[in-house]
C-alpha cells in the first residue's frame, strides 16, 4: 500500500491504483476533519462559480481542494449543456445538485480515487457512512446507474 497525491489530496493507494481513504495535505482541512473519522472529510461546500476550489459542478461532478473529481458509477442530468429533456431535465440537474450539496455539507465523508477519465478528472466515489451518495441518488429518483441506467430525463 502507497500514498498517491493527487492535488493535494494524500491518498492510501492499494496495488490495484484505487485509493481506500484519504487525507488532507492542507492544515486548514486538517481542523476541518477533526470532528470527522480518520480517513474522513468534513468541508462546507457551495454551488460553483468561476472559483472552483471546493464546491458542486453539479450532481456527479466536484472540486476537491481544487481537484476535479467525476463521481463514478451514476450519471445525473445536465444542467447546462447536452440537455435531452428540456426544462424537465433542466430542474431534475438542479434538484440532483442541490441535494449532492445537501449531502457533503450535512455529513462526514470519505473519497476513493480511481484514476482518470477522458476530460481528465479523477473518478472517484464518495462514501457517507459506507454508502455511495449515488446510490443515495440513484435511490432518490435524482440519477441512473452508469453505464447501463436508462436516461429516464430525455
């Protein structure tokens, strides 16, 4: 097992290169998690603007600490480009990202890294309590299985 740096996310990197918990490098972060679990975040997070740093693109994709991060395994509609489904998927994208946002400013939770992908961020999934928040998502009517969930927006 090694550490990955990623950004400055220090990552427990198993031989597969996937990650099991991670630690902030920013002593800033380093008080944040002291009321969270070892291995764990606890960070306020806002909706993006031209500042991304620390914040919700929407609801499958953050800024860590100034990492990009796709969520893996769920897909949730766009809210601003590719849009299928009109208004409809307009305010379903909304309603997913608010409720991502919900889930990182209301709860400690943990990142495992997995690479990246074509647009270069890193896939990564985001564990509270041990769950996925995809699956809370997915759970929601708020996002679909990816890759094989049906896009029921459009």
């Amino acid at each position: 097992m090694g550490v990955l740096l990623i950004g400055g996310i220090a990552a427990m990197v198993g031989g597969n290169g996937s990650s099991t918990s991670t630690r902030s490098a920013s002593p800033a972060v380093s008080t944040a998690m002291a009321a969270s679990s070892p291995g764990e975040w606890r960070l306020s997070f806002r909706m993006c603007s031209s500042n991304r740093y620390t914040c919700v693109v929407d609801g499958d994709t953050i800024w860590l600490e100034g990492q990009n991060l796709r969520l893996e395994s769920y897909d949730t509609p766009e809210p601003y480009n590719d849009i299928c489904g009109g208004q409809t998927e307009v305010a379903l994208a909304h309603r997913a990202s608010a409720r991502l946002l919900e889930l990182l400013n209301g709860n400690s939770f943990s990142v495992e890294t997995h690479g990246v992908d074509r647009y270069d961020r890193t896939l990564a999934t985001i564990r509270i309590g041990g769950q996925d928040v995809g699956d809370i998502l997915i759970s929601e009517g708020l996002a679909r299985r990816w890759p094989n969930g049906r896009e029921f927006w459009c």
